[in-house]
C-alpha cells in the first residue's frame, strides 16, 4: 500500500526526469555530443544519470532493504559512458534515462514508512545536511531534488553554452559570407 510519503517521492522523481526531458527537446544529434572544454556532452551527462551500464541507480535503493545498514560506495564524476551509449542516439539515450528513473518511480510509490526509515551508510555524505547516516526517504529525496535537479540546472547551462557557441559561429560564418559577396561583383 502506498504512504504519503512514498506517493510523493515518487511523484519528485517523476517531475524531474519531466524537467530533464522538457529541456532536452529539439536538442540534435550534432549539440548531444558537442562537449565544453572541461565538461561533459548532453550526452554524458544522460549517460551518468543513467548509472553504470546494465545496473543503474535502483540498486542503491534496494540496498536499504536488503541489508542492515549497508555500506554505499557512490562513484560520483563518473559519466558512465560506455561506447554502447556513445552509438546510441540522443533521443535512445534519452528514453533509456526516462525508462531508468520509471522504475525507481514505481518501486518508490509501494514503499512503506518502515522501509522508508531504513538507513545506509554512504561516506560521501558526510558533510551533507543529512549525514552519512541517510534514511532510504532522504536518499530517493536526494536523487531526486539534487542528482536530478543538479544535472537539470547543468544540461541547461551546458545547452545554453553550446547554443551561443553555434549562434556565434552562424554569425561569423554570415559576415564571412556577406563580405564575399560584397567583394565578389568588383
């Protein structure tokens, strides 16, 4: 049966990964693999909150509740980005996000509170607001406002670079080509 609790982190998780593809519409083949000099692709960046290849992200859940106070290990800076995924289009890597977080979403909504109260040891939390102590509800809370919404904020940043990037190169290409064809009747 589904809690309060439950029904709304899986309702996060789902606005997100909306977020996310809302911003990632119309976005082309050429600007998903352009990357910024330091930084990752559109791409990359569907890549990492996809998780590592063939696994994801649920298990970490799962862990909660398959054993007393397990020890997470998260590989943060990773893009996970296999070749498979750098053959695969935009618009699949996309889905294979959209499909990933889905899960989590429905295995999230049939939670209980006493699962949900579960607690992980993740070291990498430890200077975070909730601890390395987190609850399994604080978790899928951070997954959802600060993974997703963090890589949110980023692809728009990113997207938003490369889009001035392309306008300037369009504008130099048309001076370059107005000059041409000022100088070409002489």
């Amino acid at each position: 049966m589904e809690t309060v609790q439950a029904g709304q982190l899986s309702d996060l998780i789902r606005r997100k990964v909306s977020d996310l593809k809302e911003l990632c519409e119309g976005v082309d083949e050429e600007t998903a693999s352009l990357a910024l000099s330091g930084r990752w692709s559109p791409k990359e960046i569907v890549s990492h909150l996809c998780g590592p290849e063939g696994i994801g992200h649920l298990p970490t859940i799962h862990a909660f509740l398959d054993k007393d106070t397990p020890r997470l290990d998260i590989e943060v800076e990773n893009p996970f980005f296999s070749e498979d995924r750098a053959r695969m289009t935009f618009a699949e890597l996309l889905a294979k996000f959209e499909g990933e977080y889905n899960r989590m979403a429905e295995f999230v909504s049939g939670l209980s509170e006493e699962q949900l109260s579960r607690r992980a040891h993740i070291l990498i939390l430890k200077e975070a607001p909730m601890g390395e102590f987190p609850t399994l509800a604080e978790w899928i809370k951070a997954i959802g406002e600060y993974h997703l919404g963090w890589h949110t904020d980023h692809m728009r940043e990113i997207l938003a670079a490369l889009r001035a990037g392309s306008a300037i190169r369009r504008e130099h290409v048309s001076r370059e080509e107005a000059h041409a064809a000022s100088h070409s009747g002489l």
